[in-house]
C-alpha cells in the first residue's frame, strides 16, 4: 500500500493511548503517538534508497523483514533499565517498544496483502504475501495504482481514520498522520512519473 500506512498506524495506535490514558503525561503521550505512527511509515522510508538504486520493488528489501525492527524494539526496550526518572522512565520506555513494534507489524501486515513483503529478509529473501495486480490498468505505475482496487482499502482506512480521530485530544495523531500522507502521496507520484 502506498498512501494509508500513517493513518493505518494512527487507528491502531487509538485504542492503545486509551488504555494508557492516565498513565501518561501530555509530552509523552505526544512522543508516544509520534513513534507509533512514525513506525507505521518507517520501512518505505527506503524508498529514498530505492530511488538511487533504481530498484524496481522496495519491498523485498531488509526494511521489510522484521530483523531490523526486532533489534530497534529490543535497544527501545532495554532503555527502560536505565531511565530512572518518572516523566520518559521506564515505563514510557516499555510501552513505547511495544507501540512501535505495533506500527511496524501493521505496516508488513498491510504490504503483505497488497503487494507481498520478505518479513526474513535479509536471512531468507523470499517474499510472502499477495502480488501487487496492477499492470493491467495501463499507463504508468501512478495510473495503474489509481485505477486498481486496492484504492478501495486507501479510501476506507482513510474515511475511518477521519471519523476515529476526531477531536482536539487527537490532534496530534491527525497532523503527523496527515503529513505522513501528504509525503507519501508527494513522493509516490515524483517516484511513479520519473521511474516506473
Ligand atoms: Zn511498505
């Protein structure tokens, strides 16, 4: 998927904040908000990389195995040993591992179904999952995504994303969200005009 990955993570990260509601400080959970969503983006920050390289298909590529991610939760983890104070202690510390594997889970979840990721890369390159079906549609990689189905789940996870994240209290999530989108859909279009 290429639009929806931010506010995919914003949804997921919604009911999380609301069981951690009290514990939290408004600083924290602003960070909190920023790595889980920020996490449901991450592995198509290669796509930068895939430029340079000219590399047809960024997603069977080691930013989207699991490995990476698994030692990023593990350091954020451990972090929690040594953080002694009470604002970003190690309770903050603990949950934001798990917020940010969370965001990364459902970014591989949702590329698995549109598109196939390789979750063992760099260990084991084969891609799982379902192929991206597009070619069919004609014209460029932008038009043939725009014309396909899969523009079906970016508008519901999108609408959703608009009727959950109502409100003052999630107007953090829905500016980074938002901006998220924005480069996405920024870069997806320079990207699909000038390579594909
Ligand atoms: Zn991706």
């Amino acid at each position: 998927m290429y639009f929806n990955h931010a506010t995919a993570g914003a949804l997921i990260m919604k009911p999380i904040m609301k069981k951690y509601d009290g514990l939290f400080t408004a600083k924290e959970k602003t960070a909190l908000w920023f790595i889980g969503i920020t996490s449901g983006v991450l592995p198509d920050f290669d796509i930068a990389y895939s430029v340079i390289k000219n590399l047809e298909d960024h997603r069977s590529f080691v930013t989207h195995g699991f490995f990476l991610y698994l030692l990023a939760f593990l350091v954020i983890y451990g972090f929690s040993y040594f953080q002694k104070k009470d604002e970003f202690g190690r309770k903050f510390f603990k949950v934001a591992a798990a917020v940010f594997l969370f965001g990364i889970t459902t970014h591989l979840l949702i590329d698995s179904i549109i598109g196939g990721v390789a979750v063992f890369a760099p260990f084991y390159p084969k891609v799982f999952g379902f192929d991206l079906h597009i070619e069919q549609n004609g014209g460029n990689r932008l038009t043939q995504y725009l014309l396909s189905e899969y523009m079906i789940l970016e508008f519901v996870l999108l609408f959703m994303f608009l009727i959950f994240l109502k409100g003052k209290e999630y107007f953090v999530p829905r500016f980074l969200s938002l901006f998220y989108f924005l480069i996405a859909a920024v870069s997806f279009v320079l990207v699909s005009l000038s390579f594909f």
